[in-house]
C-alpha cells in the first residue's frame, strides 16, 4: 500500500532535502510539502497521511516560536491522526519531555541532520502498521465545515452538475465538484474503481455486473449505475484483476 508523506518545513533548502532522501529509499510513497500550518492542515484533510516531518520551528522572524508543535497538537485532535507516527525536525536543545509525553511522537530529526540519520528514522516510520485502508474515515470540505465519511460505508460516487454526490449506506452527501481522480487519490483504497468518467463504485457493494448492456446493479441502491463506453475495458481489466 502507497504510504503518503507529508513534510511541514519552512526552510526550503532543508524542505528540498528531506524530499530528495525520502525519494532514494526507493519505497512506494507520495510526498507532500507545506511551508506554513495552513497549507500542512489543507493537505492532511485532502488527503490520507502515514507520516508527518515537522519542523518545530516554522516562523524564524517569531522569537521562541514552537508553531510545529502547536499544529502537531492539533493534528493528535483529528481522529484519523491520533496514533499517526510523528516527527520532529529540530535545532532546539530539548523539547523532548513535553513531546514525548503529551504528542507521543516517534523521533526526532536533529539540525543540521545527516542523510543516515533522516533514512534510519523514515524507515523505521514506515514500518509502523497501516489501519486496515477501508476502516477509516474520508474528509469533505463544504461551506467551510469538515465532513467525515467512514469509508466502508461509501456505496458510490458521482458527478451530477458540476456537484459530487456521496451515497452512503445510510446517509447522502453533497460536496463541490472534484474530478474522479482526485476523488480516488484522497480515498487511497483499491475498493473504489471508476466505471465511468463521472462515478466511482465501491467493489464491495457490487451485486452484479452486465458488460453488454453497460450497467452495474448495487446492493442499497434501487437505479443501476452506467459504466462508460471509454472506461468500460479498464473497469473490467481492474475487476478481473483482483478476481
């Protein structure tokens, strides 16, 4: 399973670096790069983190700013983020007690840091064990409020005017328009295929499929849902795969 990477650093030259070792361990990750707290809390809501690399210092010009730590807080307080492992990048002598004992966070990268150092600690990171991908929760942003979706729940995707409707086992949510791709990067499970260039079906909650007549019948779901003449051999390519 592709682990998501995400480095909260101000420092570009030190940001370009971390990017750089992480991208020689050769591992199936994505990462991602945030200068500032709101820019680190936009991508860990859009999309699923395995790991955090936080600077603890992320505003040089604020004298004694912790800001790292005040977001690594904030982030113990998403659900999804409780038990994620984190680390913190530092140059101070030591904010390990208050750390350790209130952020549980796995390690520390110190500055100026050493490739070994930074591989040793990443590695060790990425063994930690991955929740099962579908036990989890999804996020939406509508309106400025925070949704969350448990992803096991999620029957089916959809595009309709320019909205994406999210129907669940026992609820319906509307979102902004997202392209199907974004959509299934943020969901990060082999469930969701798309069948079409405007639904994405959850494996689990298919009853049948009919090829010829291009429609696939879902369980909770009275309307049958119309694979794509472009998509059609791909979405039967994937679901034969996993057979």
């Amino acid at each position: 399973m592709q682990r998501n990477i995400l480095i909260v650093e101000d420092n570009e030259t030190h940001m370009n670096a971390l990017y750089a070792i992480i991208e020689e361990l050769h591992k199936d990750v994505r990462v991602y790069c945030a200068n500032s707290i709101e820019k680190a809390f936009q991508l860990a809501l859009e999309y699923h983190i395995h790991l955090f690399l936080i600077d603890i210092i992320l505003n040089t010009k604020k004298p004694g700013d912790v800001s790292g730590l005040s977001f690594a807080k904030e982030i113990r307080g998403v659900v999804k983020y409780k038990f994620t492992p984190l680390v913190f990048i530092t140059s101070l002598e030591d904010p390990k007690l208050y750390s350790y004992s209130q952020l549980h966070c796995l390690g520390y990268i110190e500055k100026p840091f050493s490739v070994a150092q930074v591989r040793d600690t990443i590695l060790d990171a990425l063994e930690f064990p991955v929740r099962e991908e579908d036990d989890r929760y999804a996020y939406f942003r509508k309106d400025g409020i925070v949704y969350s979706v448990y992803i096991k729940d999620i029957i089916y995707i959809q595009s309709i005017r320019r909205k994406i409707k999210i129907f669940c086992v026992n609820d319906e949510l509307e979102i902004p328009y997202k392209t199907c791709g974004e959509i299934l990067k943020e969901l990060n499970s082999k469930s969701f295929i798309a069948c079409s260039r405007y639904c994405i079906v959850n494996r689990k909650y298919i009853e049948q499929i009919d090829y010829v007549n291009r429609y696939i019948k879902l369980k909770y779901i009275n309307s049958p849902v119309e694979i794509g003449v472009v998509m059609k051999k791909a979405f039967k390519e994937k679901m034969d795969d996993d057979e």
